[in-house]
C-alpha cells in the first residue's frame, strides 16, 4: 500500500485550501445574458468536505467549474477564487494547467464519458501522473497499478490494461477518482460523482472518497442535489438558491435544524426513507431465514380482478450468444385503485417489465394479461381498444412530449386516436378539464412543450395519459429527473388524482424512498427476477432476502446522525460477510 | 440533473418561448455566407423570371445577320452563333434551369423523405432490403444513368425532371431514415403507441413533423446538385433540346466558339451556373445551422 500523505500543509489563505470571496458567473447566451452565480462566498480547509447542495439551476457546478478555471467560452468570471494561493479568476491559461491535476482536481458525474473510451485506464491515469511530474513511464505505469489498487479495484495489474468499456459503471467512477488523485491534489471537487450510479454502487464510491479524504487531509468540494449522499460524507454544507449561497453550516445544524426558509422548504419535500427501528438499533443478528413471515401473500388477497398481469414472464432480447435475459420468469399483478411499485438497480429488468405491462415488448415467455385479455391472443382491433385503458408517463420531461405540438395537442392525442367523433369544442373542454385536475392553468394548452419547466411537463405528460380516464396508469420513473421539490408536487398530484379517479398504478423507480412513500404493495427486481414482493410496509421494513436489506442499507438518509449509525452497521455486516466468505 | 444543461433552464425560458422562429432567423442570418447566397438565389429568380419583362429579346427566329456579335449598347452580351440576344438567351435558359432543378430537387427529396421514413419505422428485413436498394442505387453512378437514359429516350422537360428526380433521392432517404430510426424510439412515440395509436399516426404526425429540418436542408443540397447534373447532360447535348435550352446547353454551343475567343458565350452561362450552385449549398448550410434542434430540444 501507498504510503499515508501527511495533512497537506497549511495554505496561505488563512489556512483554507480553497477560498471564493464574492465569486459572479454571468453567461452571455443567444437570448441575453443569465446571471448564474451572485456573491458566492466559501472556504474549504484542508482535510474538510464542504457539500454544496442546490436545485437544478442553482449555480452550484457553476461554482465548482469557476473553482476549476473550467468555465464555459460564454461565461465571465467575478470576484476572487483563490486555490491554494493562486487566484483562479483572471489566471492564465499556463497558470491553470500547472494547478489543475496536481493541486486541484475533479471527478465529474458521468464515469462513461469522462474516460476515453480508446485508452487503456492504466495509461490514463499514467499520463495524468507524467503532465505534472518527470517520471519514466514504467515509474508512471507502476503507479498507476498501485493507484487502482487504492480505490479498491481488484486484480489492479490486469485491469491497468482493461478499456474504459471492460468495466462497470461503478469501476469506471473508481478509475475517474484515481486519477484525480494521482498527484495528490490539495482539493478535489466532485460535482455529483454518485449520480450516475447504483446506491450500492454509490455507498461504496463514498466511503472510497471518504476514505482517501481522510488518508491524505485533502479538502473536498463535493456538489449534489441528494441530501442522503450530504448527511453521509459532508462536513459542512452550503445550500444554493437562484445563484446565491443562503445557509452554511455545519451538517447537523443545516439538515437538522435549517434557518433559511428555502432549505426548509427543500428538506421537507425530500423522500424519507423509513427504516425499521429494530435494525436500527443494531439488531443484526435478525434470523436470515425468517421465511416464516410470509409477507407475501398479504397483498394477493383481493378477489379484483387484476388491471394489468404478469405471468411467468421472460423476455430474452438477441439470440444465440450475445443473448441478454432482461427478465426471468417474472410475475406480478396490479388490482384496481393499487399502486405496485416496481424497484431495482439499473440492468435489473424493471423498465423492461413496465414495457412488457405496457405491449410495447413482447414476452419470450409467459404471458400479459390486461383488463383480463391475453394480449397474445387479442387481435390488433381489440388490443388497441384495451389500450384506450392505459395512461403512460415515462421518465424523461423533454422527449416525452414532441416539440412540434402544441401542449394542447399533446394531451388532446389520445382523444384523436380513440374517440374521433369528438368535435373540435368537446375536444377542447375536455383537454382544460384535465389540465384543471393537473393544476396547470387552461392557458398553457396553447403553449409550445419547451416553455414549460420539468415540473411542468412532467403534469402534461399526466395530463395525457389521464384524459380518457383509464383503469391503468404506468408510470416510468416519473419523477427520477425532476427536482425534489417537484417531485413532491407531481407524486401528489399523481396520488390525488389516483384516490379520485381509482385508476391502478404501476410505478417504477429506483429511489426506494419514493416507493416507500408512494406504492402499496413493492416488487424488488433483480438481475431479471423478482427478487422479493409484498406489502410496502413489510418489504421495505423487514426485508426477507439479504439483497433487499443490502439495497435498504445503501440508501443514505437525510439525516447526518442516523446516516452514521447505518453507515457503520453496513460496514460491519460487510466486513462479517467477507470474514464469512474467507472461513 | 446538473452540469450546465440545466442552468437555462429557468432563467432563460420566459424569452426563449415566443420566438424560437426569430431565433431561427437569427441564427440564419448570422451565416454572412448563408445570406449571400439567399441573394443571389433571389436576384438569379428575379433576373429569370422578371427580367425578360424588362429586357425583350427574340429567342425564338434565327437572325443571321447579328452573328456572333461582341457585347455593345443594343446586345449587353452580344449575340450567339444563331443571332440570339446572349442575355435575353441566360434569362431565358436560366428559367429551364432554375425549374428543372427545384422541381427535380424537391421530387427526390419527397421520394427520398417517403422510402427513408418507411425503412426506418418498419425496421427488420424490410428496412435491411429497402437499404440495399439504396446502396446499389448508390454504388451505380448517376451521371452514367442519366447519360444511359437520355440518350435512349431524349425526354422532354418533365421527363428530365422525372429522371433526374428518381435517381437522385437515395441521398435523402438515408438520411430520413437515420433521423426516423432515433424519433421512432422517442418517449413520445412509445408513449402513443402503448395508449394504442396507430403506424400511420405516428409518422405522419410525429415522425415526419420532427424530421422537416433534415429534410429542407437536404432539399437544398438536392437543388443544387440537380441544377448541375442538367448543366452535365444538356452540355452533352442530351438534356433540354433546342430551340430551348438551358445554361448547360448555352456553354456547350459557346464552347465551339472558344478559340474564336468569344468569351461573352461562355463566361455568363458559366459563371450563373457556379454562382447558383454555390448559394444553394450555402443556404443548406445556413438553414442547417438554423434549424439544428440538436441540444435545444
């Protein structure tokens, strides 16, 4: 193992490794100027994490990319942003270079695009090594070795010679983290650098970052909207609003006890993960096997016919060799005025399973049931006619709504396809009664999709697939690309209109708070199976299969102090685990 | 959602609403190139269309007594070999041209839009099949096609234009079909789709609304390159046949005369060709940069 680097010496500014003092971003775009970033002050010292937390919009990686000098060609820079002694705002380019990788560097959201696709990962982080340092590339190479194996990466000597696609998502982020500290920086800013991930995944890249934080007293500008991922790594926080810092301090005081109205505002519409009090007492040693508890059949009571119905479904997408087995042997079904909430990580099959719901793939095997017709043996008139029962909302608020229509036309679509004998006028009353339900103002049906917010378009996606008043509604990750905020008024509107209309609802997501919160009953998905269903309120609490509990245990919660207890309890199981493993 | 996609999203979007036409516009227009060209595609239709108006010629008698004759106050041009008025002779070839080539442009993009529409949203081993139609198409050269063609029927002015239309869409038809095959997939597609909306509906009011700015850029392109081919033919002598002609035609009968060194033959007809050619390839460029959606969405 590398040798431990001492703190890193204490940096002019008052000791702070990073210092931004009335920090102004303004963009000068087609359609004006923006004023993204106002008077951000901020400190980092060495060996402290300082998470900043914000909507979308808010200015945070603006400020983070100002902090790099990596400000986009359109954008001016104001007031001070001194990195260890070096003003970053007016610097030349000479200047940034010789800081950026070796005093300060940055692991950015996306592990596939921030790699090169075309170099082998142990000469990447070689060359990150060689622009600040005269060392032989075998020296280079060696170090790179021995840098993989310090984020946890196994069999480091082979996969120095892996390409970027060899690895998964969550060993590419690895790779990104290694060489942002191949040089030992002083800082290192991370803007978002779990969001692309698993929450197993993102629990892991975590404790790395924690981890070599605190090996080697490098400050940490960690940027990112999840407040779990704040409470679980941050010191100190600062909450953006419109550009402007509102309230720093101290994690417990600004997740425990806000001051500011809008971080209230923001922690309050944040999905809280409830999690059993006996786990959390550190009971770990529930029996495993506690099969006995059955939740299972509590929801298969109903004598309602099903809505929608998965049977023994598998779907096999390719053939021969690179076959891929999205989904085996999957069965579910979702009763009239239920919501069944479908979660699992990414590749688990759960969107796979809503588009099977949905007839838009067809089953290898198994069969769909929907509104009790057989879907492979209805003939194409009839199948069509069922589909007048479902209301679809899928995860992306931009391409879910084609940009040469009208929002009126949109939501007026469904209306065109199944009930073509309406006049122009009923046609029209129709489509404001529902944007009435949505709560958007009958106005915007003359508006174009893209003048409206994500929020916004997310409810006009509603809006569609509500107005023929369907028994079925399928819903995508509806909320997953949506501000928290948002996400609070689009589930409720969701929930609302569920208890009024009684349509069921099959709601897929990977945020298992969301779930929690929202679905009655839950199947968690895994590699293609079901992996475990039941009750929300038994699943989610006491999971029977270990792999729901580790899921459970990955997701971070809002809460600095809880966060601490589950983060250690997850440790010690794994370390039991892998002790289990070696015995 | 982060990085710096999402920092326009809320400032910028009160102004971004009205006017994503004029913004269009604007973004044409910062195309200096674009706009020259637009002009010059303006002043070669006024010159051809209203121009005759404005200056009457005889194109229609032989007037041997004015052969030939170099350019002076009553002949701006001069006169060709048959004692034809040489600019009243551009206005009238450059009518032929300009139609046989839009006309021809804009039949090879609507045949191209249709069959590249229709791979690409019936996908399998129609679309495998419809492709390779394309490609052989593409691997035979046109000229030599059209060559073949007109001299075994010597068409008549739509029949150029027919000919010219039905080789040259294979262009267009890849590239519709590369734009169908990713809107097919689009959430808003699957979406009318699993509610139960029907093929037709789907190309007709999504597919195709959503590729029209590939497909005018593209037109444009089309438009120049016919412009040119009925340039190739007709200095061959198999296009527009005489009496008519066009300005392929006029630089071919003034090439005979070249070592006589009547240059007022061939340097207009030449020169309109080139400049015509060009605008319309600069529009395309100017209107691609308008219309890219791309990132804007």
């Amino acid at each position: 193992m590398s040798a431990v680097r001492p703190p890193a010496a204490p940096a002019p500014d008052g000791g702070h490794i990073l210092d931004l003092d009335d920090l102004g971003v303004v963009f000068t775009t087609e359609t004006g100027t923006v004023r993204a970033v106002r008077g951000v002050s901020l400190h980092v010292a060495p060996g402290e994490t300082l998470a900043l937390v914000g909507e979308s919009g808010s200015g945070k990686s603006t400020v983070a990319l100002a902090a790099m000098g990596l400000l986009a060609g359109n954008a001016r820079a104001t007031g001070r942003a001194v990195v260890d002694g070096t003003d970053i705002v007016g610097a030349d380019e000479e200047q940034l270079s010789g800081l950026r990788g070796k005093t300060v560097s940055m692991v950015f959201q996306e592990p596939a695009t921030a790699l090169d696709p075309l170099t082998r990962v142990g000469r990447q982080i070689a060359e990150v090594i060689r622009n600040h340092r005269r060392v032989s590339a075998a020296d280079a190479a060696a170090r790179a070795v021995e840098l993989l194996r310090r984020v946890g990466i196994p069999e480091p000597e082979q996969r120095a010679r892996a390409y970027p696609f060899q690895l998964s998502g969550g060993q590419r982020q690895r790779v990104v983290i290694a060489m942002a500290i191949a040089n030992e920086p002083a800082l290192l800013i991370a803007d978002e650098p779990t969001t692309a991930l698993d929450v197993t995944v993102q629990a892991e890249i975590l404790d790395l970052l924690r981890r070599l934080a605190a090996e080697t007293g490098t400050g940490v500008l960690l940027v990112t909207h999840n407040m779990g991922v704040v409470a679980d790594f941050a010191d100190r926080v600062a909450v953006m609003y419109q550009g402007a810092v509102v309230e720093t301090g101290s994690v417990e005081d600004v997740l425990l006890r806000p001051s500011h109205d809008y971080t209230k505002r923001l922690l309050s519409a944040v999905p809280r993960l409830s999690v059993s009090e006996a786990a959390g007492g550190g009971d770990t040693a529930e029996p495993a096997g506690a099969g006995s508890v059955g939740a299972g059949s509590v929801g298969a009571g109903s004598a309602e016919e099903p809505a929608v119905e998965l049977t023994d479904v598998s779907v096999v997408f390719g053939r021969g060799k690179q076959a891929v087995h999205a989904l085996r042997g999957v069965s579910f079904a979702v009763r009239p005025g239920e919501t069944l909430g479908l979660v699992g990580e990414s590749g688990s099959g759960k969107s796979t399973a809503s588009r099977v719901a949905l007839g838009l793939v067809a089953p290898t095997a198994g069969s769909v049931t929907l509104f009790g017709a057989d879907l492979a043996r209805t003939r194409a008139r009839a199948r069509r006619a069922l589909r007048a029962g479902v209301g679809v909302v899928l995860q992306d608020p931009v391409a879910s709504l084609d940009p040469r229509m009208t929002v009126g036309e949109c939501v007026a679509e469904p209306l065109r396809v199944h009930r073509r004998t309406l006049s122009g006028r009923e046609r029209e009353s129709l489509v404001g009664d529902v944007l009435d339900r949505v709560r958007l103002p009958r106005e915007v049906a003359r508006r174009a999709p893209r003048e409206l917010s994500g929020g916004q378009r997310q409810r006009v996606s509603l809006a569609r697939a509500l107005v023929l008043g369907p028994r079925l509604l399928v819903a995508d990750e509806p909320t997953s690309a949506l501000d928290v905020s948002v996400q609070e008024a689009v589930l409720e509107v969701i929930g609302e209109l569920q208890e009024e209309l009684g349509f069921a609802c099959l709601f897929v997501s990977h945020d298992l708070a969301v779930v929690q919160q929202f679905a009655r009953r839950v199947v968690v998905m895994r590699a293609g199976r079901a992996e475990e269903q039941g009750l929300t309120s038994a699943t989610l609490l006491h999971p029977e299969t270990d792999y729901t509990r580790r899921l459970l245990a990955a997701v971070p919660v809002p809460d600095p102090i809880v966060q601490r207890g589950r983060r250690a309890e997850r440790l010690a199981t794994l370390a039991a685990g892998r002790t289990e493993e070696q015995g | 959602m982060s990085s710096l996609t999402s920092l326009d999203t809320p400032a910028v979007q009160p102004e971004l609403a009205a006017s994503n036409t004029r913004l269009a516009v604007r973004r044409f227009l910062r195309n200096r190139l674009a706009v020259v060209g637009l002009g010059v595609v303006v002043f070669f239709v006024l010159f051809c269309f209203v121009g005759p108006l404005l200056y009457s010629t005889d194109q229609t008698h032989t007037l041997l007594q004015q052969v030939n004759e170099s350019p002076s106050g009553a002949h701006w041009l001069g006169t060709d070999a048959v004692g034809h008025d040489e600019l009243g002779r551009l206005m009238y070839g450059g009518k032929v041209s300009l139609i046989v080539g839009l006309s021809a442009g804009v039949l090879a993009t609507v045949i191209g839009t249709l069959w590249g529409a229709a791979a690409g949203y019936a996908g399998g081993w129609i679309d495998a099949v419809m492709m390779r139609v394309v490609d052989a198409g593409i691997a035979i050269p046109a000229l030599f096609i059209l060559l073949v063609v007109s001299a075994i029927t010597t068409p008549d002015l739509s029949g150029l234009v027919l000919i010219l239309g039905l080789i040259s869409w294979l262009v267009p038809s890849r590239l519709v079909r590369a734009e169908t095959l990713t809107l097919k997939n689009r959430d808003f597609v699957l979406t009318l789709r699993a509610t139960g909306g029907g093929h037709a509906r789907a190309i007709t009011r999504h597919i195709l609304p959503n590729s029209v700015s590939t497909v005018i850029v593209a037109a444009t392109f089309q438009i120049a390159d016919a412009i040119l081919l009925v340039a190739y033919v007709s200095y061959l002598g198999l296009g527009v046949q005489p009496p008519s002609t066009d300005w392929g035609g006029m630089l071919s009968s003034g090439m005979t005369a070249a070592y006589s060194g009547y240059w007022w033959l061939i340097v207009p007809p030449g020169l309109a060709i080139i400049l015509v050619v060009w605008a319309f390839n600069a529009i395309g460029d100017g209107l691609r940069d308008a219309f890219d959606v791309r990132g804007r969405a």
